[in-house]
C-alpha cells in the first residue's frame, strides 16, 4: 500500500508532539497556555464582555480585589471551578473564540486541575522591579495619579496591585492594574493619609515596593 507524502507527515509531527506532564504546574506549563491564548480578553481592561472578577493573568491572590465591589478577584487557580469550563473550553471547545485550544493545550489544563492546580516555582527567579518617574500626585479631591515603569528581567509578565494604608485597619485596594512597562494609573482614595505599596506578582515570587505617602483633599 502506498502512502502519500502528508499522511507521512502528520504521523511524523503526530510522534514528535510533546506528552502532556504528570504534574504541570502554573509557572511552566498553564501560564504559557493562557498568556498564548487568553489573556488579552480575561485581564484589564477586559473585552468582549468577560467577567471582571475572573482574571487569567493571575494565580490566586487575595489583594486582587475588586475596586468597585471589593469582592475577591478569582485567578486562573479557580478556572476550572467555572461552569463554563468544561462546557466552553473542553466540550464545545469555542475559547478562545477564534483560535481554539489544542487537544494538549486542553490535556494540560485538565490534568492541572486534576493534581491539584499546584503554582510550582523556579530557583532562579529574578523579581520584578518597579520604579516611579512622577508622583503620586494629587489630580483633584479624591483622586491620585503617577506614572510608573515595571521591569522583570526573566521576560515574565507581572501582574500589581496598589495597596493604599491609613495606618489602622486593612489596607485600601484603589486599583490592580498595574503591569509590566510603562504606564500611568489614576486611582480614587478618601480623604486622609496613606502609605502607598505596589504589590507586583510575576507568577513566582510577590514583591511590595514603597510608593510613599500621599495626604488626599
């Protein structure tokens, strides 16, 4: 029997695709998927009308909150505990909505959450850095702005949120977009005095960064 050159061919790449790992972990295996494939919709500023308490370009943290609702902001840790999950991603296999997942990519993400959906880590991280060029300063009553550079030297994407402390009492989360590059966020705070933190996550380690203090009209 003769067989033609593409049935060799997807044989040949059938055999050279790359097993799914026992225990794929966030840092190696799931954040490349959704950073490929997801991200730009389920992060801010969010499009396409995706859920804003459901972010993929975070683990599970709990200082990303909401800043309207200050409800927890849930991370890729509880993907799989969406409805749509198994039904959207899996089954109907429509996200995303033009560029479907592979059956590994599909594989990967399923065997993670059958492990236990484990962040893992790397030995030789390099933390993120941050630094601030202008501010904070005050816009107006209530308002406060800076521009702000996020550097990471491994290439990886990270991920802030600025924590706002009246000194008594939990801290104000005024904004988590905070992001790799060069940016200017605007957030709103109560009148009073606060000692500003930015909290910047790169998917293996956290790292605060003094933003100083700053007295709001």
């Amino acid at each position: 029997m003769k067989i033609s050159a593409g049935i060799l061919l997807l044989l040949a790449a059938a055999a050279c695709a790359p097993s799914v790992p026992s225990e794929p972990t966030w840092v190696d295996d799931v954040r490349p998927i959704l950073a490929a494939n997801c991200i730009r919709c389920h992060s801010p500023p969010y499009i396409y009308q995706v859920p804003s308490y459901f972010r993929l370009d975070i683990y599970d943290d709990d200082l990303f909150l909401d800043p309207a609702s200050s409800e927890p902001v849930y991370g890729a840790a509880h993907m799989s505990d969406q409805e749509s999950f198994k039904d959207v991603l899996v089954t109907r296999s429509t996200m995303p909505p033009r560029l479907p997942l592979t059956g590994r990519q599909v594989d990967v993400l399923t065997k993670w959450h059958e492990v236990g959906e484990p962040q893992g880590e790397r030995a030789d991280n390099a933390a993120p850095t941050m630094t601030v060029s202008d501010g904070p300063d005050i816009l107006g009553p209530g308002r406060v702005g800076l521009y702000y550079e996020i550097d990471d030297p491994d290439g990886d994407i990270v991920t802030g949120a600025i924590l706002a402390d009246p000194g008594g009492g939990d801290p104000i989360v005024p904004t988590n977009e905070l992001f790799v590059g060069r940016g200017r966020v605007k957030f709103s705070l109560p009148p009073g005095n606060f000692a500003l933190t930015a909290a910047l996550d790169d998917g293996t380690d956290r790292v605060d960064v003094d933003l100083g203090q700053v007295t709001v009209p």
